[in-house]
C-alpha cells in the first residue's frame, strides 16, 4: 500500500512539472506571436470611433487572436494605445451615412476586450483625448472592398486563437512510473510539441486547473472517491410539476369582431349604461356574465406566445437589423386569434394566478408564469422564460377601460421587456388597445388601435406600428402600418391587416412578406400545457373561476351572476379587514414600486457544460445544472428554492435575522440622506417658482409703468401741439 501512495505522489509530481512546463512554452509561443514582426496577418490605418463619437485614424496590425492598436505606422513602444483579444469578440456590419465600410468588434455580454499588456510588455497606452470604448470598437475602412478584407481577415484570426488556447495532448495519462525512463518523457513532450495543434486532445489547461485544485487535500491514505452523480440521477431528485396538454384551441372568424346583442340582453346594456357617464374608468364597474369570455386576464395574455419559438430565430441572428425585423413579425403573431364574439376576460382576483407552458421542436421549453399583484388599480405582473433558447419576458400591465358614449376601449398601460440573455440585448413594447364601438347605435364591432413601439437602446433599431381604427366613411378595418428605424434614418417601412397578410417594405425598395398566418403557419402554433384542475391551488385562475365557467357553458346566466359576485364581495372583504396583501411571486423592484419583477428569475446566458435543463414546480422556475455546486448554479438554486428557510436550524435563522437588520440599520443612513435631498429639491422648486412669480409680478409693474410713461408723454405732445396750433391760428 506505501508503494502504491508513493507512485502515486511521484506521478502527481511529474504530472504537475509537465503542466507547469506545456503552460511555460504557450506563454513563449504567445510572447513570441507578439514580438515577431513576420506573424501579421492584416497591418492597415483604420479610423476608430472613440468614447466621444469622435473618429480618429490608427495603425491597426492584425496577429492571430490579437489586434493591436497603434497611434502611428512607426508603432513604436510609445505609440502602443492597446491591445484587443479577439477570442472574446464578436464582429457584425454597421450602418453608417459616412464613406467606406463600417463594422463593429464587440463582446457580446459588455464585458472588456482590452488586453493588459503591450507587445513589448507596457502596462499603459500611449494618451488619447479620445479614449476608445470599453467592451466595443466601430471601425471604417476607407472602401468597401478594404472593409470586405479586414472583415475576412478578422474572420480567419478568430479562427487562428488557437495559438492562445495550446492544450495538453498526453495530461492526466496514466503511466507505468517504474517501466518510464526519463528519455520516454522527452519523447512524450517532443511528439506533444509537434502534435499540439490536434484536435484529438484531452484536457484543456481550464480542466487541468481544475484537476490539480484542492488535490493536495486529499487524503491519500482513503483510496475510496466519491463518484459525482450523473444528469440523470440529477433530473430523478428534481421536483416538476404534471403538465398536461391544453385542450384544442377555437378560433373566431372575421364575423367574430362584429356582433348583435340579443334582445333579452338589451335591456341589461341599457341599465348599466345609466350607471356611467363618458370619460369613466370601468374598473369598478361590475359588468353582466353574458359579456364575460370563460377565462381570466391572466390566462388572455399568454395568447402573445405560441409561436415564441420566433424570438429563437432573432437570437441566433448576427444582423440588429435582421433581429428586429424577426422580433417585430414575432410580435405580429401574437394577435390573429381571436375569441367567439366580443367577449371580455374576467378580472384577475388579488392573489391569483396562472401557469402554462409551451415545448419547442428545438427540445427546450417556454414557461409563463403571471400574478395578479393589485386590485386597485388593476394590476397584472407577467414573467416568460426559455434560457436554453436565448430569451426572458418580463412586464407589469395595469388595465383600464374608458367609456365615451357609444364606443368604450380597453387600455393596457405598461411595457413588455424581452431580453435575449447571450446578446445582452432588451426590448421595450407596449401593446395597442382594444376599442369596442356600437354599444347604442350600430353593430358592435371590436378593433385594436394605437401605436406600438419596440425599441433596442443597443443596438439603437427601435420600430413604431401604428394600429388604425376603421373610419366612418369607408376604409378597412384591421389595418396597420409602420417604420423600422436607426436613429433618425427609415430602413423599411411596413403595412398590411394585423390578423392577415404584413409586408415589408426594404430601403431598396423591394417588398416581401414579413407575416401571414396561414393554415400552415397555424398549424406551427407551440403545443400549451397547463396544470390539471386536480393539482391546481385554490388560487389559480382555472380553479378560482371554474364555478363561473361551469355555469357560462350552461347558459346559466343567473349561477353565473351568483358565483361572480361571491368571489368578488369574498375580496372587498380582505380589502376591508385591513391586512396589506403579499404578492407570492412577484415583489416591486427597487425604487419603482409601479414595476414588479418575478423573485426567481435568471438571466444568465445557456451554459451547455453545466445547464441540463429548466424545469418548474409550484411557481418556481429553476434550471438544473450538471455541477450543483457551480457558484451561479448554488446561486440560483438557491434563491429559488422555497424550502430552503424551513431546512435551516433556529441558530441559523438567528443568524440570518440579526444580518437583514444589520443591512436595514445599513440602509437608513442612505434613506435619510435620500430624503434630506428629497426635501431640499422641494425646497429649491418652490423658491424658484416664488422667484419666477416675483419675476413676472416685477416684469408686470415694469410693462404698467412704461405704458403709464408713455401715455403721459402721448398727452403732454398732444397739449404742446393744441398750444402752436392756437397761436398758429390767432396769427
């Protein structure tokens, strides 16, 4: 057994020495890369667009994995401003109004591209006063042809990091130690130097890093490993909540936006039209069952999403301007379906909620999760995630209805924020409204109207559509058109029906179809699962109104009625006692209490080393990872882990308790601090204003003194001339 703990420890030995020695000469090979005048791939003068949105002209050489930028041709070791390590970049072609060729160098997440070090070891850039942009550069070429070549050969230096990434062909073999003589090894290491660049290596320096941690603290003498557990064991103590398939969809027909009350109802729309006056709010108004479509506002607001999988195209696409035209036809998708006749969704309870899913063909899955987080006003918090495809949604919508006489509209105040993680890109939409006209006089007819932005702060792509109500005198109905644009310049332009055919219109002037919602296309629609109504809390939406749903299927409009107004008095009741509700799955982010984000989201990009898959259970979306124990992954757990405070001991709990009021002793000094500036921006606005009111009464006493001068003066000439006129005359 010693003999064996002593082979052991003296291969370990050897294997660290060839570790040590293989990263020595790719730490030679890089240095050498550098200092070699003859290892270029590209050298050409460039102007770069700094922190300033200023250009400037540098001498740029182009070595494998590496740009590095000079101030001038001579790149001596003073005219050194950086050096950028491309193996963490990303390149993409820009827009831009100037001559030549435009395109982008950017890290893809914002983090730093800049090296430390110089090709001559400086530490510090030659002074710029026009420093250059962190995590991005924006170069142009003097040509399109040039630009066409540095583009290439940026290309073929992402594909040349290998020189930066040598790994170890022959780490971690096992070796006879007592048939190995020391000529063995030299041979070892030469036909490793010769073969580096072969694909068919084993471990990476990052994986022999984490071989060689912690090893010293391993206790030789217990020969017995503890064997790490597989993705599928993982997956078997993984809680998931039993999906089921949804019911198959119906689908209203063009007739359905238009409708004909029934005699018997007639008299009720009479009744309650005598309750409200034009311009009021609707939400406290208790509508008739007959209007009420059979689900909840909650569960109508994950219509947006069967065909999420469109939002995956947009992520794999490297154009902005690609990926905005697909977030835009992913958005128009979204409202083709329409329900059986004009009928309204119920009114979200405080405190439901509602859960769904869709599965992509891709294998990974869209989760929705929604809260009702606010009665008064009405208040809905939405969270939508898929990380393996790339995306998360998040909003908060507050509902309005508004009555003018004999049309009412339906107003959803709020924005959607699509984020597509790997991009570090986000989204901003609002949603149109829906206008419901001919509640006295006419057919009643429901349309969507408003205008629609979608806007990018990154990339700077943002499209407006603008959703238009049929006219009095002629016109059609469902129309709508738009503008993509950069900055102020229009790159296309779009028009069409929302629930048929949108075209695209191209600054070239050619135009294609950006959406039509086929038979075939509507057959691509994601599969949705939801919750059996067994396995549903007494608060999800399904479950809460399934009373009411019952009795709408049955035509039972009095049951209908009955089972409505108990839930609706059992919440003025809750409203009454006086205890302030608690969202479940929601909280308000921080210094915006009008916004209210999911309190488990995860917005770090796909690992597919270590993410396995996301799964959810009872409102928890978690994703299941290789390595637990991973820092991000712990992380995550963690704070999705709702059980995890009851597994705590009472020392811990304690523990935790002194800590959040030691952080809230923390934050008081920055909160009186916030409100001592809150008191004397008061105070500055009212001194101005009272300066701007004595300003306009001094200016007021001026304006009457001149006119009372001037008046005097008007007067006084007047009886001058009277004067000369009668001396004039008497002569």
């Amino acid at each position: 057994m010693e003999d064996f703990d002593d082979t052991h420890r003296k291969s370990l030995k050897r294997q660290k020495k060839e570790y040590k020695d293989e990263k020595r000469r790719v730490n030679d090979e890089l240095v050498s890369a550098l200092k070699d005048p003859t290892v270029v791939v590209m050298a050409d003068t460039l102007k770069i667009r700094g922190a300033l949105k200023k250009w400037n002209r540098y001498y740029c050489v182009l070595k494998p994995g590496l740009l590095i930028i000079y101030k001038n041709k001579k790149a001596d070791r003073g005219d050194w401003v950086g050096t950028v390590l491309l193996n963490h970049c990303e390149i993409i072609e820009r827009p831009s109004k100037k001559d030549g060729f435009c395109f982008k160098l950017f890290h893809p997440m914002d983090m730093s591209i800049w090296g430390n070090r110089g090709p001559l070891g400086q530490s510090f850039g030659s002074f710029t006063l026009n420093p250059l942009n962190t995590s991005f550069l924006i170069c142009r070429a003097p040509s399109d042809q040039a630009g066409r070549c540095w583009m290439d050969a940026l290309e073929l230096s992402f594909k040349c990091t290998g020189l930066l990434k040598r790994t170890m062909n022959q780490l971690g073999e096992k070796h006879d130690e007592s048939g190995m003589v020391e000529g063995s090894r030299d041979e070892s290491r030469l036909s490793r130097d010769s073969d580096g660049d072969d694909g068919s290596t084993k471990f990476s320096e990052t994986d022999a890093e984490k071989h060689f941690q912690g090893i010293d603290d391993i206790d030789h003498e217990d020969g017995d490993g503890q064997k790490s557990e597989s993705s599928d064991t993982i997956r078997e103590n993984v809680q998931e909540s039993a999906w089921i398939l949804s019911p198959k969809e119906t689908f209203g027909t063009a007739a359905s936006q238009t409708e004909d009350v029934a005699e018997e109802n007639k008299s009720l729309i009479w009744t309650l039209l005598k309750q409200i006056r034009p311009g009021m709010d609707l939400s406290k108004v208790v509508l008739p069952t007959f209007i009420l479509e059979p689900r909840s506002f909650l569960e109508k607001l994950a219509d947006y999403y069967y065909h999420a999988d469109l939002i995956t195209e947009a992520v794999a696409e490297p154009d902005p301007y690609q990926r905005i035209v697909k977030i835009t036809k992913f958005f128009l998708s979204g409202f083709y379906k329409k329900p059986k006749g004009l009928k309204k969704p119920y009114n979200p309870i405080l405190g439901e909620t509602f859960r769904c899913k869709w599965e992509h063909p891709d294998g990974s899955t869209t989760f929705y999760i929604a809260e009702q987080v606010s009665h008064h006003p009405p208040i809905s918090s939405l969270f939508i995630t898929n990380r393996k495809a790339g995306f998360n949604i998040s909003g908060t919508i507050l509902a309005k209805s508004k009555y003018y006489g004999n049309s009412l509209s339906a107003i959803l105040v709020g924005k959607l924020r699509l984020t597509l993680l790997n991009l570090g890109e986000t989204y901003l939409v609002n949603l149109p409204y829906a206008n419901c006209k001919g509640i006295m006089i006419g057919t009643m007819t429901m349309e969507l109207g408003g205008e629609v932005n979608i806007e990018c702060e990154k990339t700077g792509y943002a499209t407006t559509l603008d959703f238009k109500l049929k006219p009095f005198l002629g016109g059609q109905m469902n129309q709508v058109d738009g503008v993509i644009k950069y900055g102020r310049e229009t790159m296309a332009s779009i028009e069409g029906a929302w629930d048929g055919v949108v075209k695209i219109k191209g600054s070239d002037g050619k135009k294609s179809e950006l959406w039509n919602p086929t038979p075939d296309i509507i057959k691509t629609r994601l599969p949705r699962y939801e919750i059996s109504m067994e396995e549903q809390g007494e608060w999800e939406s399904a479950k809460l109104w399934s009373q009411v749903t019952e009795a709408i299927a049955n035509e039972d409009q009095y049951k209908a009625t009955e089972e409505k107004t108990a839930l609706e008095n059992d919440q003025r009741a809750r409203a009454k006692s006086g205890i302030p509700h608690k969202t479940k799955f929601f909280k308000p982010k921080p210094y915006d209490d009008d916004e209210f984000e999911y309190i488990h989201a995860d917005y770090r990009p796909w690992d597919n080393n270590n993410d396995i898959q996301q799964v959810e259970h009872d409102y928890v979306v978690k994703t299941i990872c290789a390595h637990p124990s991973a820092k991000a992954c712990t992380s995550t757990i963690r704070t999705s882990d709702l059980d995890s405070e009851n597994s705590d001991s009472e020392e811990e709990r304690v523990i935790r308790k002194k800590s959040v009021k030691s952080l809230h002793q923390q934050q008081a000094a920055p909160s009186d601090v916030e409100k001592l500036l809150k008191d004397l921006s008061q105070q500055f606005e009212i001194a101005i204003r009272n300066f701007e009111a004595h300003s306009e009464k001094n200016s007021t006493k001026l304006i009457h003194t001149v006119q009372s001068t001037l008046l005097f003066v008007f007067v006084l000439l007047s009886v001058i001339q009277s004067i000369f006129l009668f001396i004039y005359v008497r002569k």
